[in-house]
C-alpha cells in the first residue's frame, strides 16, 4: 500500500508521548480520561448528597449514617471519552503553496496527526472535509478501522473550488449534541463576519473550538520585486500588479485581518493557533499538546 | 543650441531605456497563484495617487539623468554667444588672437588653440540667427576687415599662427573705432585668445579708457571672451639670449648662448639643430627642471672671416611648433675697443692690458683717454668705457650719459669720495675696510647671465677666489650680480637707455683685491666689450609683427615669401644696409594667464560673457557649461535615489510580531 504524504510514522511516534486534552468538560458515551460534566463512578471524588429515594443504596455511605444517622451519597467524578470533530477546508485557496509545501497537505498533516493521537489515547474522532463542491464526513469513532477510513478521505480529497467554512460551521454546530472537540483547520479566507458568526455558534453550543490557521511565509511578508499575475485560486480571476506599489497597503490589510480574527476568537475562548507553514508542523502539534496538558492540570 | 560633438546626440534615444526595461517588467511578468486575493483586491483599491506618481517620478528621473548625461557628453554651447541667440546682432567682431602661443596643443587635442578657436567661432556662427556682418580684427595689425564667409577664418595663409605677439587692448580700440565709423548697431565682440597675460596687459591704463567708451556708445556692444586655455601638452622652447662672434688663430666663431625652456621639470635630453650656411649640426642638452641656460660655440672657416651670414637654432616638434625655432645673424667680428680713464698710472697699465690681451688675435684693442675733455665723437666706435678714479666734468658726463644711452657700456671703480654721484643714477657711500687678516667675499653670482656667465665649456669664473679689504659701496636701483657674503654689491648693474652702467666696488690694485690676478678680471672685462659692442653691429634684431624693420627689406632665410604680413613669420631679412632678424617676442614664453575676477575686472560693468574653450578629451569637462548640466544631472540622481529609499522603506515593512 502506498504510504500516505500526511501519515509521519515517526511524527505520530513522537506525538504519541503526549495526549490531547480536552479543555473544557466533554458529553461522550464512554467512559474515558476527560471530565464529563456529570457525576459518575470514577476514583475521582466530587461531593457528597442527601440520598433521595431511587438512589442507588450501593453509594450510601455507612460511615456517615452511623456517625450522623443520615443517610449521605458519596458522589464521584464522571470521567468520559473525548469526541473530537475535525473541520479540514478543502477550498481552492488551501491549495496554495510557497516553498514549505501546500496549506492543503499542511492541513492533512495536521488532521492526520491528531487523528492519531486521539485514537490512540481511546478518544473518538471525525472528520469533515468540505468546500463548496465536495461535502465528505465520518462522525467520530475510536477505532483504528475508523482512523484508517479518515485516511482515506484525506488521501483522496483535493483541495479546490470556492470555501463554505461559514455554512458548514454553522451545520456542525447545529448536527453536534454534545460538548466535543471541534478542531477547525482552515486558512480562513472568507469573509470574516460570516465565518466568525459560525464559530460563534460553535462556542455558544460549549464546544471546545481549536481553530488552527495556515498562513504561509510569503502571505505575510509579500516579498516580490517583480509584477505578477495573480490568479485567484477559488475563482480563476486574475489581476496585475506591481507588488512593490501596493506592498504596504497590501500589508495593512492583511495584517489588519489577522489581528482582527485572532482577537475576535480569543475573545470566544477559543483555541487559536496561527499555523505557520515554514515553522514546520510538528513543532506547532507539540506546543499545542503541550498547553493543552498544562492547560488540563 | 550648438553641440561641439552633435554625433553624441544619437544617443538620446537612449533616454527610453528605463521605460522600456518599465515595460519588459511588466510584460514579462510570472503568473502566481494566490489565496489572499481579497486584500489584494483591498490594497490595489487603497494604493494611492501618491504611490503611482512617485512611480513615475522615478521613471521621470532616471530619463533625464541619461538625457542631461547624453546633452554633457555632446557638450551644448549654451548662452547668447555660441548658442541659443534670440535675436541676431547686426555686427560681429571676431578679435583673433594669432600669437606664437596660440600654436599650443591641449592635452590629447590635435589642434592647436587657434585651429580649435577658430573651428568654434564658425560652429558658433552657424547658430546665429540671420545674417550679421562679420568684422575680423587679427592680432598681426589689429585692422578691422569685413567679411562676408565666417568660413574664411579658415584660411591658414590669412588668418593662421604667427610668431607675433598680440594686442588685445590695441584690437578692441581698433573694434570701437570701426564701431564708431561705420555704425554697426548692436554688436558683439567676440574674442579668442589663450589669455596669455603679456597679450592683454591686465595692468594698463587703457583698458579703462576702452571700457568708457565702449559704454558710451548709442549702440549696445557685449563681450564674449573664447578663453583657449586648458593643460599644454608637453612642449619646449628655444631661443638666443646672445649671439657673439670673434676670431680665433683658425677662424671665428659664434658665441651662442641658448635658453631652453620646457613644460615639465623631468630630467631629458633635447636634442638642438644649429643651421649655418645649410650645414647642420645637432647636439644634445640636458634640461633638468624647466630650464636651462648654456653657451654653444659654432666654428666657422677661416676664409669666412669677413663674411656675415644668418643660420637658425631649432628642437624637435613638440606642443607648439610655434617656438621650436629661432634665427640668428652674424656679421665680421667686431673690434673690441677699450676707452679707459684712468687716474692711477699703474691700474691704468694693467687695465690696458687685461682689456686687450691678446689684440692682434681676437680684434681687442684698449686706450687711454682723459675724462675731462670727452666728446661724443671720441667714444663712438668704443665698446667699453672704464672710469677709475678721474674726476668728470659736466661735459664729458654728458657724452658719457649719451653714449650710454645709445647702448654704450661703461664699468666704474670707486674714486674714494664719498657721496659723489654719477649720471643722476649711482651715489658712491664711504670707503670701508678691514683689518690685515680679514677680507670681503663673495657669497653669490649670477652665472646664467652677464659677466660672470659660465665658460662655453660650463666652468665657472672663480669669483670665490676674489679676496677684498678695501670697498666702497654704492647706493641707487640697480641689479647687483655678484655681491659680499654681507649682501652689498660687488658689481651692480645700472640700466641708462639702451646700454648699462656697471659698478664694481672695489680696485683692481693689491691695497683693495686681488683682482689683479685678473682669472676673473679678463673675463669680465671681455664680456662687458661684446655686450658693448652690440651697438655697433648692423645686425638689427627686433620682435615678429615689426612692420618698419624690414621695410625694404626681403627675406633671405627660409619662410613665405609671399605673405602680405611678411613680419608675422619669424626669419632673417635683408636690405641695402644690414640683417634684420625677427624672432617671436619674448613674451611670448610667458606663462602668466589673466582668468576669473582679473578677467571681469578689466571689462568693468560692461557685458562679458567668458566662455572657456571646449577642448577635446580631458578638456572638455572643464567648460563652463559642463557644470550645471553636471549639477542638474546629479541632482536627478539624488531625487531619483530618494524616491527609490522611500519605496525600499517601505518594502522594508513587515506585519508586526503581535499580529503573528
């Protein structure tokens, strides 16, 4: 079988060491190593109850009875299993590549990677691949079968057409009952009122939203001595210019851009990494792990 | 406008070039795929009008820099007199300075400076809008001619170099009288010269004059100097600062003392042709530093003893043919006679002797003569006139005075009385002394020039051997050529006229020196008699452009015959009575310029324009003109580098570290 460009072998080896937690209090079906908002049986204490009748007699804890003649529940700490969802923007524009590789592949690694942590820590993971031709989803398992099929989907999707990141976002929301992982990888070239109202939803919901952003090197700095003709990859439009004359305008708008969307998504608790392409992915996958555990304790 | 190298000019097309490589960057542009269209879209809509225009500017400048580059390298005569003249003048006059030194080359030019004159002028006319009259005045006799070909200028036998001097005061008075004539309305003067300093005599009165009235004329006349200066290349001359022949047991010969000069102050030999009797014969002097002075003798056979002749000295062509050579005459030996008035019986004798030691060889003769009865009459076939201790009466100084003034030389020793004066020019002071083992010595003497010239052979007359214990100084303006270690005179020349008044300040008698040995004595007497006896030569020397002289006269050396300004080429003449020679003046080897400030000055309120002439190679950034293009020029490259700093600095900015 030939060996998929996003799969690192060696880079899921090292990621392996680390885990993936949740920040915020995750629903799942199983029980697992992520806090759940309810009560349950875990080695974890919570508090202790009046016992109510339909309780449970086997959590009265006698020890208090006899010492108060009352009868108390000793409650624990549910602890349950993660359920990730993967966005991967498959739009025209994360096709675009500088000298450290495409955004898209970026994208794939990263998708891939932490696929692979999660569903080798137990936890469920899904992927959603969309753009505004092609919509492909799988909800979340924990299974390696299922890790495989996500594979799959990255190995055979491309990226192209215009983004629906705003629409797709706004479904996720709407579709995911329960408090999960939401890890949107994107570029996120749209507009950003839209997209942000999208994400909006998504927090508004109590999901725990990790938005990582591929900017590649020459996005930011625009530096070309020569005219170019730039072609747009989500429509094919071109236009002229002499980037020398509009560096800094162009600068300015994007710069404004940026702060503007981190500020905006900070400011919605969300978890925002600006994915660098020429910083290379396994850096940016560890801290992320890395704060993500300081973050948990 | 003129260019002086119009074939330059094809290369403003040029000027295109940045627009072009604009237009090849932006048709050769790559097509790049790009995922943040939008703010590009963004920044295209919000590039400003400022942006766009400093674009252009750039452009802008980077075409003129190569315009003006192209309009320096064709050298443009600007200004009203070579150039862009909005109205014509009525008349032009063209002051052509013809001089000997006109016939330098600049460094790396092939022409010299009166071809490279004159080639502007007709360039210069050629602009001119309408027809002015042309009046040329020449330096050879500063006549003002109408002409009606600019072109004519070109015509070497009317208005080529000579080996004259020129008058620039005496061609602009000849300019102003012609104005005054004939009315020539408004005019210009146009005036090519090298600017030699001799030629325009900065400190004449008459420039004052000329400029009052040039300024109070109806009509309007401006001044344009064409100033042929600009680095000579590398140059000697030649010359004969004396001629003298004598017999000798087996002919005679001829005594040529020679000045060469040279530009630069390297160490060479130069080789000097001597021409006599078409016989040539060449020898090599060696010049270190800039000049030098030496004797050569010519021998001639005996059986020429009484003949006269001419001949010519000369030196390769070099930087100025102009003084390469010079011409010569000679005639019989003359007799050398001695007068001597002397008191005391003993130096009388002695002095009779050293004057003529050996007459019946060398034509010497000496005698005796009393100072109280002189006439001019006794002393007019003497060439040297010896005064020792006799009183003069009022008679006899005066025959003296005059027979000084026609060229005659006279040595005088001191009398011993103090404060007697002699022909209004020489006061004697008091006698002084010193003791039994001291003496007077001579510090320093001129061995270039004079009496104590060094022997043809280059030796030194032993003037440091001269010992002294009696002197009696004298007071007066003369030129001291030898004097005491204490600065005082030894012998002091007094110039009288033509001829010269030499005072020695002590006796030829053991109780004052020991010029009794006569090793200097002899000489000195000898040559005090040749210069003396120049007056009685019917060689007549005089400068180039000396019309009288050779009235009558036809040319016997080598040069045009036919020229109707016989005088502007040097050469030996000949009439009825004697040799005339005309060589270049001696002011004409003078380097001294008038420039700038001097220049102004002597034009004073009236109209100048100086244009320095264009040259060819290195010369040619020196104009005028070159300068402002030069500063407009850099001044588009400053902007242009500006312009382009700012684009850079704004290329240097980068999205902030908070934003990533």
């Amino acid at each position: 079988m030939k060996t998929k460009e996003f799969i690192d072998p060696e880079l899921f080896a090292r990621l392996s060491r680390l885990n993936l937690e949740a920040k915020n209090l995750m629903h799942g079906p199983f029980s697992g190593r992520h806090k759940s908002p309810n009560k349950g049986s875990s080695i974890e204490f919570a508090e202790y109850r009046k016992y109510v009748p339909g309780d449970d007699i086997r959590k009265i804890d006698w020890r208090i009875y006899a010492r108060s003649d009352r009868y108390y529940v000793k409650e624990f700490e549910a602890e349950t299993n993660l359920r990730c969802y993967i966005v991967l923007d498959c739009s025209g524009s994360m096709s675009f590549e500088g000298k450290d590789g495409s955004k898209f592949d970026f994208g794939r690694k990263i998708a891939a990677s932490i696929g692979h942590v999660l569903t080798e820590q137990g936890d469920t993971v899904g992927l959603t691949a969309f753009n505004s031709r092609t919509f492909k989803q799988v909800p979340p398992r924990s299974s390696g079968k299922h890790l495989r099929s996500i594979y799959e989907i990255l190995d055979v999707i491309k990226a192209d057409g215009k983004t629906a990141i705003a629409k797709v976002l706004h479904d996720l929301a709407a579709s995911i009952q329960k408090r999960a992982l939401v890890v949107v990888i994107s570029d996120f070239f749209h507009d950003v009122e839209p997209m942000l109202k999208a994400l909006q939803h998504l927090a508004h919901n109590k999901h725990d939203v990790t938005l990582f952003h591929l900017i590649d090197e020459e996005e930011v700095k625009f530096d070309f001595n020569q005219p170019y003709s730039f072609v747009d990859l989500e429509g094919g439009s071109t236009m002229l210019a002499d980037p020398t004359t509009i560096r800094n305008q162009y600068l300015q708008a994007f710069g404004g851009y940026l702060k503007t969307f981190k500020e905006r998504a900070l400011k919605m608790n969300m978890d925002y990494r600006l994915a660098m392409l020429n910083e290379g992915c396994e850096d940016l996958l560890a801290k992320f792990l890395m704060e993500r555990i300081e973050g948990g304790k | 406008m003129t260019f002086l190298e119009p074939l330059l000019l094809w290369g403003l097309p040029l000027i295109s070039i940045p627009v072009i490589i604009h237009l090849m960057n932006r048709m050769r542009h790559k097509p790049k795929k790009w995922a943040a269209m939008e703010f590009l879209f963004m920044a295209k809509r919000s590039s400003t009008k400022i942006s766009n225009l400093r674009n252009i500017l750039i452009l802008l400048c980077r075409c003129l820099v190569i315009l003006f580059f192209i309009l320096a390298l064709a050298r443009p005569l600007a200004g009203s007199f070579l150039g862009w003249s909005v109205t014509a003048p009525d008349t032009i006059y063209v002051l052509l300075d013809r001089s000997a030194s006109m016939g330098s080359v600049t460094v790396g030019a092939e022409k010299n400076r009166l071809e490279k004159g004159i080639e502007n002028i007709i360039e210069a006319a050629k602009s001119i809008p309408g027809t002015p009259q042309y009046v040329v005045i020449d330096s050879i006799d500063g006549k003002a001619r109408s002409i009606n070909d600019i072109n004519l200028l070109k015509d070497e036998l009317l208005f080529g170099l000579t080996h004259t001097q020129a008058d620039i005061t005496a061609m602009l008075n000849s300019a102003l009288m012609y104005a005054i004539d004939n009315k020539t309305g408004n005019s210009e003067v146009w005036i090519v010269s090298d600017m030699q300093k001799t030629n325009w005599q900065p400190s004449s009165e008459n420039w004052k004059k000329l400029m009052t009235q040039f300024n109070g004329l109806d009509q309007k006349m401006a001044f344009k100097v064409l100033s042929m200066g600009g680095e000579s290349a590398e140059n000697a001359s030649i010359k004969i600062v004396e001629n003298f022949r004598r017999n000798t047991p087996d002919g005679s010969e001829i005594q040529l003392t020679l000045e060469i000069r040279k530009s630069d102050a390297e160490a060479r030999e130069i080789p000097v042709t001597f021409s006599v009797n078409e016989v040539e014969s060449t020898k090599n002097f060696l010049v270190d530093g800039q000049s030098l002075t030496v004797q050569h003798t010519l021998l001639l056979e005996k059986s020429l003893n009484e003949e006269s002749g001419f001949g010519l000295v000369s030196i390769p062509a070099d930087g100025n043919l102009q003084d390469n050579e010079f011409h010569f005459a000679f005639e019989p030996a003359p007799e050398l006679k001695a007068s001597l008035a002397v008191k005391d019986s003993n130096r009388n004798e002695f002095l009779q002797i050293a004057s003529a030691p050996a007459p019946e060889v060398f034509k010497q003769s000496s005698k005796s003569i009393k100072a109280d009865s002189l006439n001019k009459k006794q002393l007019q076939d003497t060439s040297l006139l010896v005064i020792d201790g006799v009183e003069i009466n009022e008679k006899s100084e005066t025959a003296i005075k005059e027979f000084i003034e026609e060229g005659g030389n006279v040595l005088l020793f001191p009398s011993g009385r103090n404060g007697e004066t002699y022909f209004n020019t020489v006061t004697l002071g008091e006698t002084e002394s010193v003791d039994q083992k001291s003496q007077y010595r001579l510090a320093r003497w001129d061995e270039d020039l004079g009496p104590f010239v060094k022997s043809p052979s280059g030796e030194s007359l032993p003037l440091k051997n001269i010992a002294v214990k009696q002197r009696q100084t004298a007071s007066g303006k003369g030129q001291i050529l030898a004097n005491y270690e204490d600065g005082t005179g030894f012998l002091t020349r007094y110039n009288i006229g033509n001829g010269q008044l030499y005072y020695c300040s002590t006796l030829v008698d053991n109780n004052w020196s020991n010029l009794v040995r006569g090793s200097v004595l002899v000489p000195m007497l000898h040559r005090l008699q040749k210069e003396g006896a120049k007056r009685l030569s019917s060689i007549k020397e005089t400068s180039c452009g000396d019309n009288t002289a050779i009235e009558n006269a036809k040319r016997i050396s080598n040069g045009p015959q036919t020229s109707a300004k016989q005088s502007a080429a040097a050469g030996v003449f000949q009439n009825e009575e004697s040799l005339i020679v005309l060589n270049r003046p001696d002011n004409e080897d003078n380097f001294a310029y008038v420039e700038g400030e001097e220049l102004q000055k002597l034009f004073g309120a009236v109209s100048l324009n100086l244009q320095e002439a264009v040259q060819r190679e290195d010369d040619s950034f020196k104009t005028k003109l070159w300068t402002p293009l030069m500063i407009i020029l850099f001044l588009f490259f400053l902007i242009e580098g500006w312009l382009t700093k700012r684009q850079k600095a704004v290329k240097d900015n980068a999205l902030p570290e908070t934003v990533l």
